[in-house]
C-alpha cells in the first residue's frame, strides 16, 4: 500500500489512522519523545525541513518503530510539521509517502519555489510588531497567501534585495531518501537525474513549461517510488529493481521525454533572449550609422561605408533568424539571460565589421571583384556586405584569401559562439545530447 495524497489534509488523517503492529500492545503514553519535542521547537521556530516530516511519517509507521508508546506522538505531530512545512513554499501541491520503504517525495508550489531563494523561510515574512522590534508569530496570519497583500495591516512582505534574486532558487521537489532507501542503485539514479532535471528547470525554464517539466519529473518519482513500494509489500527485495528490461524502460523512457521536454523548452527561451539582443545590437548600429551621417560630411565614400555597415548587420540577423526557423540554432542556455543577449547583439554587428571588412579590401583593390557595366555601386556593395554578414564562412574565406596572397597561414577559426555543444561539454551540453538520442 501506499500513502499518496493531494492535500496536507488527506495525508494528515492517514498518518493519525495508523494502527499497533502485530504483537504490540495498547499503552498509555507517558512523556512524549526528544524528537517530537524537537519537532514541536522546529515548528515554532517556522524552521521545520522536509527530513523532519518524513521522519515524522515513518516513525509513526509500526513498521519502522517497534516502541507502540512513541508512535502516537510521531501520529500527532506529523501534520503539523507537513503544514509548517508548506505554508512558506507555498503549500504541498501532490506527495507520496511510502509505506514499505522510508522515502518521501512532495511537490509543493512551483510559482514560489521559482521566486524563493535557498536558505530560511521565515524571514520572508515580517510583521509590524517585529519591525518595531517586538517578535511575532506567522502563524498568527491565517489564510494569508505568499504574495498576496496581507490583510488589513497586519503584516508586510519583506523585500528581497536584487543579490537575493539573483542567488539559485529554491526547490518544489522534495525527496528524502537519507535513510539508506531504496536499496537498489539503479533506482537512486533515477532519483538523482530527476532531482538534476528539476533544479534545471527551476532556473532556467520560464513559468508555463517549468509547470509541465516539473510535473512530468514528478510522475516518474510517484511511479517509481510505488513500484519500489509494491516490491516491498510483496515481499521482494528492492535491489532486484531494473531486472524487468521493461519496467526499467518504462521508467527511463518517461524521464527521457521530460528531459526533451527540458531541452525544448530552454532551447525556445534562450532564442527568444538572443533575438532581443540581436534587435539591441541592431539598434546600437542604428544609431552608429545615424551619428557618422549626422556628424560627417556626406559623400559617396562614405555612402558606400554606412550602406556596407548597415547590410551586413541585417545578414548577420537574417542569418540567424533562418537557422532558428528551420530549428538549426542551438544555444548554450544554461550560460544565463545577460549572457545571452550578449552574444545575440553582438551578432549584428559582426555581419556590420565583415560587410565593412570587405568594402575596404574591394576599394583597396585586394579582392578581384568588381561590379557588372553599368551597375550601380550602392547595390553592389549593400549586396556584398550582405552575403558577408548573412556568411561568415564566406567573409572569412575572403579575408583568409587576401591573406594567403601576403603568404599568411589559414587563421585558426573560433568555434561559433551558437554552434551545437559537444557532448562531452557542459551538463547542459550533456542533457542535450542525451535528449537527443
């Protein structure tokens, strides 16, 4: 059997229905455990940690705690500690507590876990009395919902400062198998990739997909957990887990999808931020061009200048915009938004360097190439400098072609800052290329 449920109530009034295991008998409790009493510290103090619900949970459990005199402390106490524990994050979304193995899992809400930075709970809610320097108590905020404007004054939400918001995330998914659960090794792999997938996706995937990954992560927990759980209600031992070629598949497979899922997702996002740093960058050489035409006298020279300037900016965005629609445009996602848009604008102005490159080797004489009779100049250089931002490959090819006629070696070429990861780069890279496969 298994203790799942959706709600703190339900998995509340499953821990107090548990009974006396065989051969124990009924006795009058005395003084309640350290533990517990710990446990009651912990929950005053708002402090309380996902370890000490499910040890709650399972020594309430006769299966795990053979004292019968103990056990209806751990009952009792049990909920609250799970209240406690969801009221800062959030509340408890979906859980699983095994029954037959000590491991627990809980999803709380995803929306705060984003927004929550890792450390104390406590401190994100301060009340008037504590700001005039007298101690106050958040549970005395009934009803009073992370976020929202707390009721007629009784307490403000502190702000976080921007290092905070900048510092990793918290975490939605809560596992607890420090208690040598499950036994079988192939099982805590599991658990660990869908642990690394999850904090992937709380920091790097934007509201919506993070809520689909997230809960694709979980329904492979609960489905592995109550597998592992079954096993041992029948009386098998947890490390033949993975025996089955088939109920090892069917595990991995759903990890798998999530984990495409992932790599979809951050891959959609961190394109939307290069595009917006490509239009930066574009804007920045809009403004250069207009700032030498408004400060410089115009003559055709310099015509020919801000025209070559201005095409190969718009190749190097065509380029990229091309390789996105046709879904040939892998980023490093995991490098960071500022990153990102870094890159993204710097793009522009690379095809503006090439086309003005290549304007200057064609005036200079150094590339045989010259415009038909009776062309215009304007539409050949715009042209030029287009195909040179629009190609690297082929701006590069003409500047090394130059440079062989000087007797120059080939120049070592950079790797392309948006090229496919290696696999055996990055863990993000690493996640894409499993994700591929």
């Amino acid at each position: 059997m298994t203790a799942q449920s959706d709600s703190t109530a339900s998995q509340g009034s499953q821990a107090g229905s548990l009974d006396l295991g065989p051969g124990d008998t009924a006795a009058t409790p005395t003084a309640p455990p350290a533990e517990c009493l710990a446990f009651r510290r912990a929950i005053e103090n708002h402090q309380v940690t996902f370890h000490q619900v499910a040890r709650a949970w399972f020594q309430s459990s006769p299966k795990f705690n053979p004292c019968a005199e103990d056990r209806p402390f751990y009952a009792e106490v049990f909920p609250e500690l799970l209240d406690e524990f969801g009221r800062p994050r959030g509340g408890i979304e979906t859980g699983y507590f095994c029954e037959n193995i000590r491991v627990a899992a809980v999803l709380t809400n995803i929306r705060i876990a984003a927004e929550l930075t890792e450390g104390p709970r406590v401190a994100d809610l301060v009340s008037n009395d504590q700001a005039d320097g007298a101690s106050a108590s958040a549970a005395s905020l009934p009803g009073v919902a992370r976020g929202s404007a707390p009721p007629n004054g009784q307490a403000r939400w502190k702000r976080r400062s921007k290092s905070e918001r900048r510092s990793a995330s918290s975490s939605a998914i809560h596992l607890e198998p420090a208690f040598g659960d499950p036994e079988s090794w192939k099982a805590k792999a599991i658990l660990f990739r869908c642990l690394e997938l999850h904090y992937r996706a709380i920091e790097f995937l934007k509201p919506k997909p993070r809520k689909i990954a997230m809960r694709m992560v979980f329904s492979v927990i609960a489905a592995l957990l109550g597998s592992l759980d079954a096993r041992a209600a029948r009386g098998e031992g947890a490390k033949d887990f993975g025996e089955d070629p088939k109920e090892l598949e069917a595990v991995e497979g759903e990890l798998a999808r999530a984990e495409r899922y992932y790599v979809r997702s951050a891959q959609r996002a961190a394109q939307i931020e290069y595009f917006l740093g490509m239009l930066g960058g574009l804007a920045v050489l809009l403004g250069v061009a207009g700032g030498l035409a408004a400060g410089l006298r115009m003559s055709g020279d310099l015509e020919l200048l801000l025209v070559s300037l201005l095409s190969g900016g718009c190749g190097g965005l065509l380029s990229v915009m091309s390789r996105m629609s046709a879904g040939k445009l892998a980023l490093n996602h995991e490098s960071g938004k500022g990153i990102i848009r870094l890159l993204g604008g710097m793009r522009p102005l690379i095809g503006a360097v090439f086309g003005v490159a290549l304007y200057v080797l064609l005036e200079g004489g150094l590339l045989s190439l010259a415009p038909a009779d009776g062309a215009d100049r304007v539409y050949f250089y715009a042209g030029v400098a287009f195909v040179a931002g629009f190609s690297e490959r082929f701006a590069q090819d003409a500047v090394a072609g130059v440079g062989r006629s000087f007797g120059a070696g080939d120049p070592e070429h950079p790797a392309d800052a948006v090229s496919e990861p290696a696999s055996g780069g990055a863990p993000g890279s690493r996640l894409l290329a499993r994700a591929r496969r």
